[in-house]
C-alpha cells in the first residue's frame, strides 16, 4: 500500500500573491478586498509575486529538509481549470521552490507556491472573491506512507512542523490536503476535499477497505479522483483522474520568473527554528529523557524553550516528568498553551528545586504550579500564599498522633520489626492528611515517634 498527501496551507503575509489587496478575508464583507488582479478581469497586470511569501515559503521547505532551487527561474505556470472561484480560468502555481525534503522518514517531494481561489456557495450560487489571490504553500509527499495509522501521525507531524515556522496561518480546526492511494495491483486514487487529520484517516479507512473489496472480487481498481463525503464518511467518484495535460500548463506570460540566489537561503536558514522532529531527536540525545516526553515537549515550540531553559538548572530526567504530567496537566485544565505561559523560567526553576531539597511534597509542588501559571509569583511567596507552610506540619503531627493513639497492636508489630506495619501506619496518616503529606516524611516521623514511646 502507497499513500501519499498534497497539503495546502496559507502564508501569513499582509497583502495577496499577486497584488496590494490585503489578506484579512474572514471578518471583511464579500468582495471587499479585491482588485482587478485577483478577480482575473481581462487585460488585468499582476504584480511580480509577493517577496514574504516567496521567503515564507522557503522557512516552510527548510523545515522539511529541502533542498531550494537556486540560481535558476522558477517560473510561475498558469493551470487550466473551470469552476465558478476560479475568475481568470486558471489558477497560478509556481514550479517547485525547493525538492527532496524529508519528514519522519517520509520523503518531501516538492514545495511550491500558488494562489488561492476564491469561495463559491453552491447553495446560493454566490462567489467570494476575499480570499482569491491569498498565498498558498502546496507540500507534496511522496508516496511512503503505508497505513491510515501512519498517515494520521505523519499529518499531525507535518502541521506542527509547520505551526513551528510562524509562517503559515492555518484555518482553525481545518486541513486542506488531498490524498493518493494505490493497492499493489490497482490503480492510483486521488482523495480529494480532505478537510482534517480525522478526515484524512476516515477516508483512508474506508478507501482501503473499498480497494481490498473491488480487487478481491474481480473487478479491479481503476485511476480515478474520488471526493471524501465527511458526513457520511465515504469516497465517491468524481471524476477519472486528469493527467497533467489535461491543465494545459503554460509559464504565465504577465509574470517574470522567480529566481531565489544562494546567499538569500543561507539568510534564512540563520534566522528559522529549529525543525520539532530535529529537536525532538536532539532532546534525546542531549538530556537523556524518554523519547515519547521529548515528542511532548516539542509539541509547542514555547514549551520547549522553556524546558530547555529550565533544564540548565535541574535535573532534566525529575523536570521532564513536571514538565509532562504537572505541567501539561495545568494547563489542559485551564485551556491554555506553553505560549500563554507568564510565569518565568527560574521561577520553574525555583519550584523544581524546591520540590527536589524536599521543602515541599510533590502534591504541595502541583497546587504551587498551579497558582503559578494563573498569577504567577515567586514560588516561596505562593507557598506563603497558600498557606502550605506550618498547616500541614501541624496537621501531620494531629494525624501521626491519632494514628500513634489509634492502632496499638500494629505499633506492638512496627517494634517487633515488622515493616508491613510501619506501612500500614503510614497508610492511615496520608488517609488523614488526604495526600497532602509526603510519606517518606511521615515513615520517618512515625519510626521516630514509635521508638521514642517505648
Ligand atoms: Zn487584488
């Protein structure tokens, strides 16, 4: 089984691809932000292509490992389609800007730029045309992917890689990406009109289990572009493939071909983050933490720095599992991201070593990073704050003598040597004190206090 994806997302720029109108088409009325350019009106000139999207697009193939083309025209194409967004009758696409990437061990294929259309409503037979003429940058896999499994993991990946650039703005909660699928023996079928992750796995699925079906029984698979129908989460047919030809590609005649010099990627290579899949290698290797707390930590470009802030100061094995279970957990609760985050690295600091030399419990360290990350503060201050200081050292001494009062025989056993006892006292103090205290604590109050009452 081969699988691979054509993803299409858009350039965070101000202004459209190929003219001055700007991009911000989602709260602005319909057909507001338009021009003759980008409403392809007859004897209209586009301008040469916006330089921010051309650089983005280059920050976009270097986090995938690419190789840009240099010192060559890229020449910018016009490809023949006819539907109602598409004003001019073509949309323009750029031949690759970069090729050969690799992402999770999936070959990058090409990366390219091209125009977005504009919104049609089939319903009401209207047009939008804001969004005509909005950067796209078109990654194109190839084929390496073998199971929907799979494919869904290399999507999530590759959306982070790109969220990492800050370069691309992608609708919320939406994908846009075709999909290609072959079955040894069968023919090659486009997916078309994917619009999330969980979309893209569903009509793998059932695409899959069609393809297995139709080749068992005889009939074959045939070439053909199929659209995934995400309310009943089928593929249907929609029409047999077109084979380049059938665009007509022709170099767009109004527009000069891009041609991107060496000394300009270098520029850029200097300047991008570093690629998650990379980093999440390199934290491995660097602190010696657990690959699956690695793949967390790069989850958000922010939570990662601050890790590896915090992790110069503290032991980056006892920070990675705050980090993962503490830290993570906080702020699903409270609907936040790493990027929200106010509080500074050596207040983390400070907490984690706090909860490291024992001053506090762990249970204490959780409600201190809690009140840290909604006002953040010194953690000695919260610890003051939250009166977690002398509170629960009185209350651990109520509890060591309740327990001490209360269980007779099983003090009789802790003297006779008998550990199961001791843990069974300790057992009916945390009980008491409702998890708060740290039992390695209370095992050396109770052996004290047994020893003293002899
Ligand atoms: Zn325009």
């Amino acid at each position: 089984m081969k699988i691979g994806f054509e993803i299409h997302e858009q350039l965070e720029t101000d202004r459209k691809l190929f003219c001055d109108c700007p991009t911000d088409y989602r709260d602005a009325p319909p057909n507001t932000n338009v021009c003759p350019v980008c409403t392809g009106m007859p004897g209209s000139k586009p301008a040469p292509p916006n330089r921010r999207a051309i650089e983005s697009a280059m920050e976009v193939a270097l986090m995938l490992d690419c190789e840009v083309v240099v010192d060559e025209p890229i020449y910018i194409q016009r490809k023949h389609y006819d539907y109602p967004d598409l004003p001019s009758g073509y949309q323009r696409t750029s031949l690759p800007i970069a090729t050969d990437g690799e992402l999770n061990g999936v070959g990058i294929r090409e990366v390219h730029i091209e125009e977005d259309p504009g919104k049609y409503d089939p319903t009401h037979g209207t047009v939008d045309y804001n969004r005509s003429g909005i950067p796209l940058v078109e990654v194109i896999t190839e084929p390496e992917l073998h199971s929907a499994e799979e494919s869904r993991d290399f999507l999530r990946s590759l959306r982070r890689a790109l969220e990492y650039t800050e370069k691309v703005r992608p609708e919320p909660g939406t994908l846009r990406a075709d999909t290609n699928i072959s079955l040894e023996g069968g023919g090659r079928v486009e997916i078309k009109n994917i619009n999330s992750v969980k979309g893209a796995y569903r009509a793998l699925k059932y695409e899959i289990m069609r393809q297995k079906k139709a080749m068992e029984s005889g009939e074959g698979v045939i070439r053909e572009t199929r659209a995934y129908m995400e309310s009943q989460m089928i593929t249907v047919p929609m029409r047999t493939k077109e084979v380049a030809e059938d665009y007509r590609y022709i170099p767009d005649p109004d527009i000069f071909p891009i041609v991107i010099e060496r000394s300009q990627v270098e520029e850029i290579r200097q300047s991008i983050f570093e690629a998650p899949h990379l980093r999440e290698r390199r934290l491995v290797k660097e602190y010696g933490i657990d690959s699956s707390i690695a793949r967390i930590m790069v989850s958000e470009r922010k939570l990662a720095d601050l890790f590896e802030s915090v992790v110069q100061r503290v032991d980056p094995e006892f920070a990675s599992h705050w980090f993962k279970d503490a830290l993570k957990k906080v702020l699903n609760y409270m609907n936040m991201r790493a990027a929200d985050i106010e509080f500074t690295p050596q207040q983390m600091v400070k907490l984690l070593k706090m909860i490291e030399d024992k001053d506090i419990t762990p249970e204490q360290g959780e409600l201190v990073l809690r009140e840290m990350v909604k006002s953040p503060a010194d953690p000695e201050k919260l610890v003051k704050k939250l009166g977690l200081e002398g509170l629960v050292e009185d209350e651990l001494q109520r509890a060591i003598d309740e327990v001490i009062e209360n269980n007779p025989k099983a003090i009789k056993d802790v003297r006779k040597g008998k550990e199961e006892a001791l843990n069974f006292l300790a057992g009916q103090a945390m009980k008491l004190t409702e998890g708060r205290a740290d039992p390695r604590k209370i095992i050396k109050l109770l052996r004290k206090r047994v020893a003293e009452n002899k």
